[in-house]
C-alpha cells in the first residue's frame, strides 16, 4: 500500500468519479508513474499518533484554563494577573480555598508559595470582588475538567515513555543520561512528566537540545515527524526540499516565474520555524546569522533561512551521528568573512583604488 499526492494526479481531465479515478491512479501505480510519500517507520507512527493526541489534548485543557480566568473576571477577581500561572501552587490552592468558601482576601493571600514574586498584600488585593454563584459554578466546573485533561495527559506520558523505551538505543546505557541543554529559554510547560531529554538523546544517538534554538519539545516533534532513518531522502537538500524550507524554482519556457518555498503543512517545519525565530537574542553563531538575515532579507525570509540551516545541522548530526560542534560554524564564518575581503580588494583594484587595514584604537 502506498501514500501518494493527488498534486500528482490533480489535473488530468476527463475522470471526475471515485471509480474511474481509482483505476487511473492503479495504472499508474503499475507502470511505475507514481511515487510513493514519505512515511516514517511504524514504531515511530505509533508515537506520532499518541504525541498528536497529546497535543489536542494540551489544547483542550489550555481552554479551561481560560474559562477559569474568564469567571475569575466576572467576578472582578484579578489573580491570573498578579501570578504568572493560576495553574500553579499558588494559584490551584487559592481557586480550592475560594470553592471551599473561603472570602477573606488576606486569608487566600497568606496561601501564597514563597516561591512567587507577587507580594502578599498585592495578592489580597487581587482577591477583592464580588464572589457570585454563577460564576464560582463555572470556576468549579473549569477547575474540575482541567484536572480530569491533566489526568489524561498524565495517561498519555506513561504510554509514550513506554513505546519510547522499546527504541533500541544508539549510545552505551551508561551515557544514556543527555547533559543539560545550553538553550537559553526552555520550555516549563507542555513537556511530558518523564525525562524525554535522555530518551531523546539514546534515540537519536545525539544530543540535538545542544543546537541553539532547539529544545526538547522540537526534538520530540522531530521524532514523531521525521523518524530516524534519513536516509531515505538522499540527502539534505532533499530533506530541506521535503520540509519546504529551500526556493522552489518554477520554470517555464526557461523563464524562471517564482522562486517562493512551497506552501507545506509540515509540523517539523514549524517546528524548525519556532526555534529560528527563538533565536533572535542568541549569542551563538546561529543567533547571528538570524539576526543577520533578518537586517538584510526581512523577517519572514530570515526565519526561513535560518530554519533551512537548522534543518541541515540536523540532517547532518543524525545521519552521521555526530555532536553539534559551534567551531565548525565559527570556521565557516571565518571563511565568508576572508572570501567577502578578497571580493572587496578584487572590486577596488578594478577602480584604482587601495584597501587599508584600519588600526584599532588602543
């Protein structure tokens, strides 16, 4: 069985029913006209399938979450706004104290974890308002159906690290154990309760959270996504080709006509997308080279380069098994830099004109 794109097939004229269209695409099919798509190993659909559920069902529990702070300002309650997370300690033991029938607002407020920045008086504060029934009904129901989604997704870890432990491991089992991320920014929130980092890691054979802008929800979406295996696509430019990150040349009449990347909905690629634009504050080589695109080129197109590159750093570290080096980066900068001085001497020479080294103040 094959899973191919009905692009392929979309303008031949003349088979508008579902029976005439299934015999022409198994003609096709049998003299070899058709291609299959990619579709990664069944051990890794199997993961795909749970995590995608998994998502939807962050989702779904994400819109509790506003349904709470939708009757918390009904009732002129302004906790979600002096706490970064009412999901929080703090904030799930203040909303049960006040279903409870608690009303004093100091009394809430000393609830309050050390941990929080907001002061206590700037919490009893927050706390004074009308406590109606409707809206404590609606805080209650909310409360309840985002705990009964955070049990789900609790289900839902214990059986994805479960398919994750039969993955055979590409690093000893002593090493399994991933060292900390060097990301600046790491996600607290939508990871799954088990230690994915290191599952990740004996996986993939290495550390892809090593990357500037890569964390360990993108390595997850890769793996889901992509697969192990990359050999399939021949190499990385056709891995950037599939992923809709590289110029997509439409010729015609040996006129080019467009240029533009594909219109993909390819979850890797936003995946790559996002930690691109991540890197807008990073120090690291990547962080420069965004921030370099994005003076030149524009947002949108740099976001896109810098994912390009992203896509082919991976590409190179899992088909080769190879740990992210920022050397490597550093000597390629290096060289554009000799190569972009040499063009600029050339272009002076040509115009009668001298380069002189500028001497640095001391």
């Amino acid at each position: 069985m094959f899973l191919v794109n009905a692009r392929h097939v979309k303008n031949v004229p003349g088979r508008k029913s579902d029976v005439s269209d299934c015999q022409w695409l198994q003609y096709l099919h049998s003299v070899g006209l058709l291609r299959g798509s990619f579709r990664p190993e069944q051990a890794v659909c199997t993961v795909r399938s749970i995590l995608r559920h998994r998502d939807s069902l962050v989702q779904m529990a994400s819109s509790h979450v506003k349904h709470m702070q939708k009757a918390l300002d009904q009732m002129n309650l302004q906790l979600h706004h002096v706490i970064n997370d009412i999901t929080g300690v703090t904030g799930i033991t203040i909303i049960q104290a006040i279903l409870a029938g608690e009303r004093n607002p100091h009394t809430l407020a000393a609830l309050r974890d050390r941990r929080v920045k907001a002061t206590e008086a700037t919490i009893a504060e927050s706390l004074v308002g009308e406590y109606r029934r409707e809206h404590l009904f609606t805080l209650g129901q909310s409360l309840t159906a985002f705990r009964h989604y955070q049990e789900l997704i609790g289900a839902c870890d214990h059986e994805i690290e479960r398919y994750l432990e039969a993955f055979e491991s590409k690093v000893d089992a002593r090493e399994g154990s991933s060292p900390e991320s060097k990301n600046e920014r790491e996600p607290s929130e939508g990871v799954p309760r088990f230690d994915l980092r290191s599952h990740l890691h004996r996986i993939f054979g290495v550390d892809l959270t090593r990357v500037p802008g890569i964390n360990i929800l993108t390595t997850q979406t890769l793996l889901a996504e992509i697969g192990l295996d990359l050999s399939r696509f021949g190499g990385a430019p056709e891995f950037t080709s599939w992923l809709g990150l590289c110029p997509d040349n439409r010729v015609s009449g040996g006129k080019v006509l467009s240029v533009k990347t594909r219109k993909v909905k390819n979850r890797a690629a936003t995946a790559l997308r996002m930690a691109a634009q991540a890197l807008h504050r990073s120090q690291s080589y990547l962080g420069h080279f965004y921030r370099r695109m994005r003076a030149k080129l524009g947002a949108p197109k740099a976001i896109t380069a810098t994912a390009h590159k992203l896509a082919r750093i991976i590409y190179h570290m899992v088909s080769m098994g190879q740990d992210y080096d920022e050397t490597v980066c550093a000597q390629n900068e290096i060289q554009n830099r000799l190569r972009l001085e040499a063009r600029l001497r050339k272009q002076a020479r040509e115009l009668g004109f001298q380069l002189v080294l500028a001497k640095t103040a001391a």
